[in-house]
C-alpha cells in the first residue's frame, strides 16, 4: 500500500469497498491512551464523514472523570461542547478479530471553527511535528515496548501472577532473552504476529525480557511520529484481545508485579535533513554533531519536569527504583543501560538517542510529543550535556522526581515546555492528573492495614 499519509478518502471508500466492509470503528486516543468513540454502519460513516462528541471525551482521567472546576474550564468548554471528529484516511485498518468485516479509523479532533483541539494527543504530536518541519529537520523514532502477560485476575486486591504456558506451568525465575520461555506463549504469539500483519503494523523482533511473563516488541524506525504513535496506540489493542482469548491478561502497567522489573516504552530518536536525508546527530566525518550533543542536553534539562507525561500515574514511579532496570537519573552515556540517557553503538549515520526514562503506562503519542519537545529546546538553546557517565549510574544520586504529585508540581512550573506543547494541552493534563492523584489517595492499601493498623 502506498504511504499511508497520502491515502485520501476516495482511495479510503475504494479499500472498504474492496474489503466489503459492513461497520467502522471510528476511534478517538483520549489523554491516557483508551480508545474512544463510536462504532458505525458503513452508510453512515460514508454519508457523514466525521462524528461529532463531547470535548471533555478526550480529557478523562482513567477512571472516566473530569474535574468539575478550576483551570481545567478556561481550556474545556464549561458547557460539554461538541468537537467534530474528522477520519485520518491513513489510519484504516481492518479489525483481524471482528466475526464480520469491520474496519478501524483514528480520527482527529476539531473545534467548530475548524481548528484542531490543542488537548487532543495527536493535536499534540502533529504541533511537535510541525515544529520539526518548520526547520527542515524529520524526527526519527522507534519505540520499545515491554508488556506483562499475567493469569486472569477478576479481583483488584490480589496480586497478579505468571500465567500459565504450554507447558502447563508458570514461570518462577527470570528468563530474559529464552527463546523457548516465549515459546511456552506461541499460540498467542502467532495470533499477535497475524493481526499485525493483517493491521500493517512494523514491528520488529519480540523477545522476553526480565521478569516473569514479561515481554518486549520492537518497531521499526520512522521519520513519521504520528504514524508510529498510532501503531502503538493500536498494538496496545492487539496484544490485550489476543491475550483475553488465550485466558489470559495483557498488561501496560509500569509496575504490574512487586519484586518484578518494571515495564518501559524506550524510544530511540534522531534528526534526518529533509534537504540530503543526513543524520544531524553525525558530521562529515563520522563524529557526533553539536546538534547531538545539545539534544541530549535537552533532554537532561526538561527531562525532569516532563516527568508526569513519561510516568503518567502514580504507579509509574514504582519503577523507577535504584536496581531495578530502570533509570533513577538523567545521566547520559554510550552502550551504558543504567543511565537514563543511553546512545547506543551504532554507524554515524544510525546515530541515535534512546530515552529510557518512559514508561510503558505512557501515552505514545504525548510521549513522542514531550521527547521530542525535549530534544529540540535542547537544540535552540545550545544546552550543554554533562560529562558522559562511563561507570554504573545506579550508584548516582537520584534526579527525578519520586511521586506523581512532585512531577505535576514541575510540570506546571515549565514554561519552555508550555510554549512547544501548547498551554492548553498541559493545563488540561496537568489538572486530570491531579484528579487522579487524589482519588488514589482515597484508597487504604495493604501496607497501611497491615503495618499501621495495630502498631501506631
């Protein structure tokens, strides 16, 4: 199929009709990456040519609520507007699981005069992206996603566990890169590899990571964010239907399992010249560029305050724990996975920065958004980098922050940040995770019953 962003709607009617499609998913990614929107017959869809829903659809926490004052108004309309969702042709794919011909089509959010909701996330890539172009420059990103696969859990008070595989048992020790410990799933896998096929999506090798019941797909590098946002957005989908009929759970949790490693969505990026398709992180002769350098120091420099965009929940900072896979700083280095910033060996033209702070709980698309928000203030302001951390950076002091609340409080004190990613957009985000903080604190947990409850 040709490039999937020149796909337009008369070649969109043509690939449903050839495919004799009866319904359409017409899907809208809200704030924490669940799929919205609404399920129509074909006529309809092709009679319409959009939809029309609720603004406050796409700015929920992930409990469904929205906050009922507050900043949160001078972006939301106070009064429930309608944005009208227009499909993104591109994004059409069949639904491999569906009993009659069903497609699916991501679809963008407008206002009524026409302009792009600034809180929707794929407004927010496509106004990072624009950015990028404005200079000639198209971002190169590829993500790696870790995922658990655990046994059905009905019960949200007990732990989870390693399911069980073909062998008719679960795993109890760390299995990172067995072949045969991914073979114990390969029913299931097949399943996943055949619908991403069917759904075109690139992804890479799969292998198993760490923990137990853990996982790890690749995708391919791209110089089209929003295509690969989209991609992850939908493999999401993909591995949790695969996983609930073979009996089991998927999860995106960043710390699903206590004692286990915890689960990330590191994203390798770089910089292509639209102008000679050169690496920008590499000069003529094959030394790294200035421009590499700065990047990784904008990474360093808003990194911190970007927190609650790549650790979205407070679950997400269960992670990031000295030892335990997971970055705990900003420290940089090369071929070195125990700092947070990590270039890998590679050709100059292959160059390349891996973010490894984020997690897989994250958003891809505000993810991609606010890395590449990071990477380019690095650039424009020259910023740069600390020395290259060559010895284990576990053994560093700590430089994120260590709770959900912290990393709101940082986020909103960022103004660079506010201007690329847009105002609008961090003042919703920021108000639906503060939403989300306090809930969580209404809940007793365990710990507390068990250690407070006759001791203090």
């Amino acid at each position: 199929m040709k490039d999937r962003q020149l796909f337009q709607f008369a070649e969109l009617e043509n690939w449903l009709n050839e495919r004799r499609v009866t319904e359409i998913e017409c899907l809208v990614p809200d704030l924490t990456g669940v799929a919205r929107g609404e399920i129509l017959p074909r006529e309809k869809f092709t009679e319409d040519r959009g939809m029309r829903l609720p603004e406050v659809v796409v700015a929920m926490s992930v409990t469904g609520e929205y906050p009922h004052d507050g900043p949160f108004f001078d972006v939301v309309s106070r009064h429930d507007a309608d944005m009208h969702l227009v499909a993104d042709p591109g994004t059409v794919r069949i639904v491999p699981w569906a009993s009659d011909p069903t497609a699916q089509v991501i679809h963008d959010c407008y206002d009524r005069h026409g302009a792009l909701v600034p809180f929707a996330p794929r407004s927010v890539l496509r106004r990072v992206c624009e950015l990028f172009d404005q200079k000639g420059w198209a971002p190169v990103v590829a993500p790696e996603l870790e995922f658990y696969l655990v046994a059905r859990n009905t019960d949200p008070d007990q732990p989870l566990k390693a399911p069980i595989g073909r062998s008719g048992r679960a795993e109890t020790s760390r299995q990172a890169y067995s072949i045969d410990a991914v073979n114990e799933f390969d029913p299931l896998f097949e399943d996943v590899y055949d619908y991403c096929e069917k759904m075109e999506l690139n992804v890479d090798t799969l292998i198993h990571e760490v923990g137990a019941g853990q996982m790890e797909i690749n995708f391919f590098h791209s110089s089209a964010p929003l295509e690969i946002a989209d991609q992850v957005f939908l493999f999401k989908r993909i591995v949790r239907e695969a996983a609930l009929r073979h009996d089991m759970y998927a999860t995106f949790m960043a710390k699903p399992i206590a004692g286990e490693p915890g689960s990330a969505m590191h994203v390798h990026q770089s910089l292509v010249s639209k102008a000679t398709g050169r690496n920008l992180f590499s000069n003529d002769d094959g030394s790294p560029s200035q421009e590499f350098f700065w990047y990784i120091g904008g990474l360093q420099k808003y990194i911190p305050a970007a927190m609650a965009l790549f650790a979205p929940y407070v679950n997400s900072y269960r992670r990031l724990a000295r030892f335990t896979a997971a970055p705990i700083n900003i420290a940089w280095g090369i071929d070195n996975r125990t700092v947070g910033i990590r270039s890998p060996v590679s050709t100059p033209q292959a160059r390349r920065v891996e973010n490894r702070v984020i997690g897989a709980d994250a958003n891809p698309y505000v993810a991609l958004a606010a890395t590449l928000a990071c990477g380019l203030l690095g650039i424009e302001q020259r910023v740069e980098p600390t020395r290259e951390c060559t010895g284990d950076a576990y053994q560093s002091a700590r430089e994120l922050p260590r709770s959900l609340s912290e990393a709101i409080s940082q986020l909103r004190a960022e103004q660079d940040l506010a201007a690329v990613l847009g105002k609008e957009f961090l003042t919703v985000y920021a108000e639906i995770k503060d939403l989300e903080h306090e809930e969580f604190m209404r809940v007793i947990s365990p710990w507390e019953r068990e250690h407070l409850l006759l001791h203090v």
